[in-house]
C-alpha cells in the first residue's frame, strides 16, 4: 500500500492567568512521491509543526509575562507589601 498524503496537526494551550487560555494550533500536509519514507515525512512535518505554534507562541508568553508583572506590582502597591 502506498501512502500518498501525511498530514499532522499539533496544539497548545496556555493558562493565560484569570481563568482564561489561549489555544495556538497548526496543520501541516505533505504529498508523498513513491519513493519517499513516510515515516521521514511524518517526523519532519512534526518538527515543524511544533516549531510553528513554538515561534508563534512566544509572544503570547511575552504578553502572559507583563500581565502577571503588573497584576503583581498592584497587588503589593494596594497591600503596601
């Protein structure tokens, strides 16, 4: 049997802090030639996949960070800590 098509998709969900998340998600396909290893394939479209939601995560975890900073530096502001 020849497989002519490996598609994967791989997901990430983050806590956000304050009851909420985000959710980051790429699919990625491959047509195969009849000579090629699928089992390659599907490890390389994996890599790249999570590579993919990895770069756009960055960001969003950026943003994560100053938010808990400033929730941080209120809530000492407002005990006097």
């Amino acid at each position: 049997m020849h497989i002519k098509t490996i598609a994967v998709t791989y997901g990430r969900k983050w806590n956000m802090g304050d009851y909420e998340s985000a959710h980051l998600e790429t699919a990625v396909w491959a047509d195969l030639d009849e000579d090629e290893d699928a089992e390659v394939v599907m490890n390389e479209l994996w890599t790249f996949a999570k590579a993919a939601v990895k770069e756009e995560s960055l960001p969003l975890l950026q943003h994560r960070e100053r938010l808990n900073g400033e929730g941080l530096a209120a809530s000492k502001h407002i005990t006097g800590g």
